[in-house]
C-alpha cells in the first residue's frame, strides 16, 4: 500500500554509476504475519489514516546486504535510503539522525564537524529527487505532508559533540534542518557526560549556554544517550520541555542506556516526553529470554504507568538490514558494551515484529490495539504527544 508513489531508488539519477556507488542492500521487506483479526486490523488502518502517526527515532537508512562493506559503504557518502519501505510503514514523519556516530567520511572515529555537513548535504540531494519523503521543521509540516500521503522526515544529530566549543553552530545546524539534538552520544563531550561513563560531572557550562541557544532558536533538547546527572541538569537548565527520544525503564532493565525513575519523571514534570525504543538489545526484560514486541511494549507500559500517557511516545529506532551485526561491527565508535552492561543476556539478532522502520510502528499500534487501549491514548503515544510537545519547542 505505497501512498503515492512511483518507486525511487536512492541515488537513481546518477544511474548507471549505481554499482560503483552502492553495495548490494538489504532492503528486502518482511510481510505481516496477522497479529490480529480482521476487525482490530481494521481499527489499526482507521488510526493510521485518522491520527499523525510520529516516530521519534527510525531510519530511513539501509545497510548492506553483506554487513562487512558498510565501512567502505559509509566512507564514499552515497549511503541509500528505503523510500518504498517508509512509504509502507504507517509513519507520517519520523526523526532520524542520517546515522551520524557512523559517518565515517574523513575519520575513523566519527562526529567531526565537516563530515556531519557533509552528510546532511548527501541526504538532501538524494532526498530531493524523489517526492514521497520531505523534509519537516514545523508542525504544520508535518500535517501536511500527512495530508498529501507523504512521510516528513524530521533532521536530527544524537549528539551536539561535533559543534566542539562553538555555540554558534547550532544556529548553523538549524539552518540546515536540524530540529532536535542530543547533548551527548555514550561518550562525554565538550557539554556534559554521557551514559557509558563510569563518572557524571553534570552538564558543563558550555553546555548550558548551548541548551540556551538550543531552546531560543526552536531546537528540541534530547537526553536519550546523556548520563543521569547531566540529563537531569539539563532538565533544569532548559526554559523549554526536552525529549528523551529514544529510551527504556532501568527499573525494568538496569542498564545505562535505559533511564532510571527519576529523570524519566523530572523530563515529564517539565512537559517534555519519552520515546519508548526497540533497538535489538536494549528494551529487554528479565522475564522474557529475547528481545521482543512485548518486551518493549513492558517498558511503554511501566513508563506509561509512572509519568502518565501525556508524556510518553514511541521511538523504535529500527534500520533496514542487521543492526544488532551493526552494534557488534562498530563497538569502537558506539560504546554499546558499557551502554549495554549491567545485565546478563544471551544477544538477540533482531527484534521480533520490530525488524525495520516497515513493520515496527504499525505492529506497535498493533499491539496497542491487542491490548485494550483507546484510541485517542493510542494518537497521543503514536504522534499527538510528540506534536504537542514540538509545536512548544519549535513555536
Ligand atoms: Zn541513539
């Protein structure tokens, strides 16, 4: 059920270059395998047409079909995008980071300056010559993509690291579209700690002088990869709400990369909202030997639960092709081990019904359906919230 669209290829109009370019993708798309019955499935399509169904964290990104290539494949920048596969997946708009801790154009360790540009220059070139996905900095937007039958794709960074120590850069990244951006990825930076470091010094000043930038000039402020002390000075230092676009319930999972009661409950008290995510790995539970649909569906519940269905929203964080092989491949530059530690767990190598951005909304909403909520709390966690909240961040 593509929307409107004739199927554009990433980088199709350099055609005939394309092999040089591109590896061979692993852009295959699974088919549904009937979680319900006909009649809640026709209530799951009734709110995807009715409600502006956001995604605060997926991808658009395929990775290669033979998971070794994907360094040369992120180093010659012409990295391809799943046009038919968003176009499939029930999302109106999505926040998607265009994997910037693995662009890798000019070093091995990611985050500089240029290649994050330069990146972002790649994507709006290859974006702009098709016309099913569009670029999003407003809520209007938004609505208006959804009401052509497009997918808003909303710039965002997971990390400020590649700013170093010059503020005036956001207002540089908000020119380029960025509308939302972490303080820091696992790693600490020039702005305060992030999860995998064993000590939190807090947010730095420099880093309350970005968060003042950040909230003046209509950038959402995201803690999804901060440690506990700096998300919850970030919190305080912040005039607007902040997200945690992509996260889980330590209380549920007690790792760092999850979040504990407190900052959750201090970033809902500020009006902000938490991004429930499915990446392989991260969403488990104790009870359950894999990392499943109802496994990331115990944390939406227990998050739900603590900070009300107002604060909550969902942010699968999923990528065409193997990204738990991806977690594995890039432990130097992503720090997954320590973000990840803390728990003993035999890896899952992806996320049942979750795999990609084609599937994991809509059987999200599914679920949500299965279990008995109603549907305008299923609009609120599926988009209305996030929307909420931007339209106070962005103005
Ligand atoms: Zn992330």
């Amino acid at each position: 059920m593509d929307r409107c669209g004739e199927p554009y290829r990433s980088w199709a109009y350099r055609e005939g270059e394309q092999s040089r370019l591109l590896p061979e993708l692993a852009d295959d798309l699974k088919e549904d395998n009937g979680l319900l019955d006909d009649e809640e499935e026709q209530r799951v399509e009734q709110i995807l047409r009715t409600y502006p169904i956001v995604s605060l964290r997926d991808h658009g990104f395929i990775l290669p079909r033979e998971l070794a290539q994907v360094g040369a494949y992120m180093r010659q920048g012409f990295t391809a995008y799943h046009y038919q596969g968003l176009l499939r997946s029930g999302l109106d708009a999505f926040f998607d980071n265009f994997m910037d801790s693995l662009v890798l154009l000019h070093s091995e360790k990611g985050w500089k300056w240029l290649e994050i540009v330069e990146n972002l220059g790649y994507r709006y070139a290859d974006l702009a010559h098709q016309r099913n996905v569009v670029v999003a900095g407003r809520v209007k937007e938004i609505v208006e993509a959804k009401a052509h039958g497009r997918v808003a794709v909303i710039p965002s960074l997971e990390s400020a690291t590649p700013i170093e120590n010059e503020e005036d850069r956001v207002d540089i990244l908000y020119g380029l579209g960025i509308r939302c951006m972490g303080l820091t990825y696992n790693e600490a930076n020039a702005l305060g700690s992030g999860l995998a470091e064993p000590r939190d010094g807090g947010l730095t000043e420099f880093g309350k002088r970005v968060i003042r930038r950040m909230n003046r000039i209509g950038m959402a402020v995201d803690l999804a990869h901060c440690g506990d002390q700096t998300a919850m000075d970030a919190i305080e230092a912040s005039e607007v709400p902040v997200v945690i676009s992509h996260t889980g319930a330590r209380s549920l999972w007690n790792t760092p990369r999850m979040k504990p009661d407190s900052v959750l409950q201090a970033c809902a008290a500020k009006g902000g909202v938490i991004g429930i995510m499915a990446a392989p790995n991260t969403t488990r539970v104790r009870e359950r030997p894999t990392h499943d649909l109802e496994a990331v569906m115990s944390h939406f519940q227990y998050v739900v639960n603590l900070v009300g269905i107002d604060a909550v929203a969902l942010a699968p964080d999923t990528m065409f092709g193997d990204h738990a092989g991806l977690q594995r491949l890039f432990e130097g530059q992503l720090a997954v081990a320590r973000a990840h530690g803390g728990e003993s767990f035999e890896e899952t190598p992806w996320v049942a019904e979750l795999e990609n951005p084609a599937r994991a909304m809509r059987n999200m909403i599914r679920w949500l359906v299965r279990a008995g909520y109603r549907d305008d709390d299923i609009a609120k966690v599926a988009g209305g919230n996030v929307l909420r909240v931007m339209a106070e961040i962005w103005g």
